[in-house]
C-alpha cells in the first residue's frame, strides 16, 4: 500500500493536531476538570464538544448524512492517533469506545429506521451506548459460552441473563445486546437494541478498576424479562456472531490508532525530561542507555503504525483483514505497555507522580491486553491461520 495520505486528510490531521494542543492538552493538568473516575467533567466535555463541532471535526468517521465527515479507515487511523495525544481527546471528538463501534456497527448493518432511532442520537452526541457481550459466568474469550437467553413470544424476544464489564453502561442510553436464540453452534446467537427506559433490566454494579474509567464505567447488568420487539433485532436471527465479528474488526483497530496516539504523547512528555534533565554530568538524553530505550520505543511505535495502516487499508479495500487486525492488536497493545512504561521510568520520580498524564496512561494502558480479545486468543486466531495458510500467511494481499 501507499502510506501517502490525500491533502484532505492531511490537513484534517493537522487541524486535530493543532485543537488537541492548544484546546485539550491544557485541560489535563487541572484536577478539577475531571470527574470522580479520573475522566473528563461531563459539563467540560460538553464544551469541548460544542467547540468540535464549530470546528468542522465532529465525529468525522460518521457519513455526512448523519453529521461527520465520512472518511475511511486508513484516515481514520490517521486523525485517531492525533486525537488520543490528549487522554480526553476521543470523547471530545465522538471517537470514544465503545460509542465509536457501536456507531459504526448501527451504520453498517442497520435498517434505515434503526439507523434513524438508534444511531442518528448517538452520532450527534445526545445520547450514549454500550455493547453488551462478556459474561460472568459465559461467555468471555470464547462466545459460545453466551448463556443469555433470548426467548421469542408473539412479536417479541424475552431476555434473561447477566453481562459484564460493559463499557459505559452507566448512563448509555441505547444498548446492542447479544443474547443466545439457539444451540446452532455458528448461528446460535443474535444482536438486538434496547433503550435505557425499558423495563426488566438493571445495572447491578459499577465494577471498580485499577485504571481510570471511560465515562458510564464498566458495569454488571442483569436481564430479567427484559422485552425486545423484534423490529429492535439487528441483522437476521442467527446473525450475533457476524454483527460481532464486523462491530470488532474495525473496532479493534480504532483502539490501536488511540493507543498509538497515547504512546506518543509519552514519549513527547519522556523527551521534554531528558533533554532538559542533567545527571552525571550531562544531560540525560546525552546517556547511551536513555537513547536505546527512546530508539527501541520509537521503532515499536512506528512497526504498530505500520501494522494498524495496513489492517486499516485492507478493510478500505473490503477484506475482514481478521489476521492484520489481530497482529496489530497484539503488537500495539503490548507497545502501549513497553512505551508507557519507558516513559514513566525516564521521568523518574516525576514519573510516578500525578504533575504529569504518565501514571493514568500507566494503568490505562494495561487494560489493551484483555479488551476486545486478550493477546494469547489473537495468537491462537493467528496460528489457525498459519496453520491454513502456510507461507501464504505473509503473502503480499492478494486476497483482498
Ligand atoms: C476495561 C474493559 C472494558 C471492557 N468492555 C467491554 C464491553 O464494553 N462489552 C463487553 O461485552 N465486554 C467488555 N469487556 C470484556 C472483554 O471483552 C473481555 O475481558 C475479553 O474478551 C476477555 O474475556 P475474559 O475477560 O472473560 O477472559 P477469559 O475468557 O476468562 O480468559 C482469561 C485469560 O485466559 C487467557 N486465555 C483465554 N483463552 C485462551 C486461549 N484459548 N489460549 C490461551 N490463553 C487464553 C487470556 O490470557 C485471558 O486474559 C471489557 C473488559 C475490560 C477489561
């Protein structure tokens, strides 16, 4: 692929750039702009926002029939790493997990009345939403572990069940829940929507974390005879695994992009210090040993980048590109971890403390390990590939 990006969006990515440095970053330094989960205020992000959209840089991934700017993935890619050098830049944007799949995933598969009634609210900000999938007691790295049930009656499905760790649920205004309607092994599950205010459901706790949280938190939800129409069903009966696998390909990569973003704002804040820092005489970039650790993280940043444009790029082209998406997943995940954590450590004690974002990026960044498939099942879906493939596991994609 060409890495070059259209002057479009080019110029997109420098206006994002320059409104996280000079509207965002200064907003992180003053405790008081966040809330008690270590996210930003409510009312501030309400003001950001309103500044976004005056700006023209309102959730550009959405299509312009519904207030973004309808850019693909590669640019996407792009403008989302420029977004999340600020930890509030995403929800600022209308980029955030897990708003930004569920958007994607209502815009892709929807009918146009679902669009109208579940997506159109989320894409102008009004409300937001959560994906209901993991269980306690079911399915997590593996679906066909999903115990919830989806019963039909008349012109309606009954659920009942419990979920976990569902992001933002506290708050979210339109949920996609997935919910078995079958033993099929392939088709046995199926994706619905359903609105806060309905009856039968109930956020049983908000699980505490060791890292800061997205706005609504990560929640235990219990179903009990929660009623569905049928017409609130997305995709065909049988389709939960497929609205899954689509919502997260593209899903999964947007967190690389942000994660990227974040991995390189650590390194602006580890520069900063240690050019300026003295120690033994010199300054401390001077020191052989501080240069490998900003060589080697700059090299993993640059090979996640690679990793993401390409996954991002085959999915411009059509293709699941389930394998790329997962290689970047793992590599950017881990890279988070390594950079963050290089990062911390140039700053020494400063590091550890709160004068700078390096702690809250700290226990954030482990969390890329586990969400949407920890990296040992990313692994797994790779060796089935490779054991398939054979040597046409690197092939040069042409099976777009
Ligand atoms: C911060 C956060 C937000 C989340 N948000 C959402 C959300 O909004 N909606 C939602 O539905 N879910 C959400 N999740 C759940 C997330 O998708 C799951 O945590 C993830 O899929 C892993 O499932 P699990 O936690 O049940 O791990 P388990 O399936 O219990 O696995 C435990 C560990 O075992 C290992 N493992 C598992 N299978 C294999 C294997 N085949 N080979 C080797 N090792 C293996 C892995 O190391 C894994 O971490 C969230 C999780 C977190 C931490």
């Amino acid at each position: 692929m060409d890495f070059t990006l259209t002057p479009e969006i080019e110029k997109l990515r420098q206006r994002i750039r320059c409104f996280v440095d000079e509207e965002i970053i200064p907003l992180e330094a003053n405790k008081d702009n966040y809330d008690a989960h270590e996210n930003i205020r409510e009312d501030i992000l309400a003001t950001l926002r309103d500044k976004v959209k005056s700006a023209g840089m309102w959730a550009p991934q959405v299509s312009p029939e519904f207030g973004g700017l309808g850019i693909n993935t590669v640019a996407m890619a792009a403008c989302y790493e420029e977004m999340n050098r600020s930890i509030f830049g995403p929800a600022a944007f209308n980029c955030a997990a897990p708003d930004e799949g569920n958007m994607f995933i209502l815009n892709r598969v929807g009918t146009p009345e679902q669009k109208k009634r579940w997506l159109r609210p989320i894409a102008e900000g009004h409300v937001r939403s959560a994906f209901a999938m993991t269980e306690p007691k079911g399915c997590g790295s593996d679906p066909s572990l999903t115990y919830t049930t989806a019963t039909k009656a008349g012109g309606k499905w009954i659920i009942n069940g419990r979920k976990w760790f569902i992001t933002g649920a506290k708050g979210a205004q339109h949920f996609i829940l997935i919910a078995r309607t079958s033993d099929d092994s392939r088709k046995g599950l199926t994706a619905f929507l359903f609105d806060a205010d309905d009856a039968g459901w109930n956020i049983e706790r908000r699980i505490p974390i060791m890292g800061p949280e997205e706005h609504g938190g990560h929640c235990e939800l219990s179903f009990d005879g929660l009623e569905i129409p049928d017409e609130n069903r997305l995709m065909n009966v049988g389709d939960g695994l497929k609205v899954t696998q689509i919502r997260l390909g593209t899903a999964r990569l947007t967190h690389c992009m942000r994660w990227l973003g974040m991995a390189k704002r650590a390194m602006e804040i580890a520069l900063e210090y240690v050019e300026t820092r003295d120690s033994f005489g010199a300054k401390l970039i001077d020191h052989e040993t501080i240069q490998t650790k900003l060589g080697d993280a700059a090299m993993s940043i640059q090979i996640g980048r690679l990793l993401t444009m390409n996954a991002a790029w085959k999915l411009d082209q059509g293709s699941f590109a389930r394998k790329e998406v997962s290689m970047a997943k793992i590599q950017v995940a881990y890279t988070l971890n390594k950079v963050v954590d290089a990062a911390l450590q140039l700053n020494g004690a400063r590091g550890y403390s709160k004068d700078t974002p390096l702690e809250w990026m700290y226990r954030y960044a482990r969390q890329a390990k586990l969400v949407d498939g920890a990296s040992e099942v990313h692994k797994m879906v790779l060796s089935r590939n490779l054991l398939n493939e054979r040597t046409d596991f690197w092939s040069w994609g042409h099976d777009v």
